[in-house]
C-alpha cells in the first residue's frame, strides 16, 4: 500500500467524521445538547460541555482533514512522479499510423437538374 493510498484511506475516514459531527450539531441549539435535557437558557454544564466538545471536535477534524490533503500533495511531488498521465506514455510507445491523404473533393455538376 503506497503512502498515497494511506494519505487517500485518512481523508475518507476524517471526511466521513467531520460529517458526523456536523449532523450531530445544530445550529439552533436543538442538536444533540437538546436530547440531554438542555434547552434555551436552561443549560446544564454537561449538555455545555457537549456542545464545546462538538465545537472543537469540528474544528479539529477540518483542521486535520486540511493538513491531510496539503501532506498528500507534498508527498506525490515528492514522489518524483512527472505531472503527465499514466495514459499519455502509452499513447506515446504504440506507433501511431500516419493519416491517410487528404484526396480533393469531387463536385458534381448539378447543371442538368
């Protein structure tokens, strides 16, 4: 398994939490701080506490899932792998047949219609 293929395995797991999280949250207060009791102005310090660990476990993900793909970038230019696709150098080393001649077009005469 190439390091590619890890970086590629780490970006899905952390995109797929960092979704999690968000729909876990809402915006309005409702979310999952809501089904533990807590609601508007009555708060409890748990159902807060879940909502800070919410907050920074966003901020954390995006934080990690960003770092993630900047490093997987590092790591293909690294890589010394040229910019060009796999497919262009097959393209390249099967010999290409040479267009046939372009003939001149044959007009008809349309004058007897």
């Amino acid at each position: 398994m190439g390091t590619f293929s890890i970086f590629l395995l780490l970006i899905v797991i952390v995109a797929f939490l960092l979704v999690v999280v968000i729909m876990v949250q809402n915006p309005k207060g409702g979310g999952l701080s809501s089904s533990f009791g807590g609601g508007g102005t009555q708060q409890l310090g748990g159902v807060q506490k879940t909502t800070d660990f919410l907050d920074r476990s966003t901020w954390t993900l995006a934080v990690l899932l960003l770092a993630l793909i900047l490093l997987s970038n590092v790591t293909i230019m690294g890589s010394g792998a040229t910019q060009e696709s796999r497919a262009l150098e097959t393209e390249r080393t099967s010999p290409i047949p040479a267009p046939a001649p372009a003939s001149a077009p044959v007009t008809q005469d349309k004058t007897n219609e």
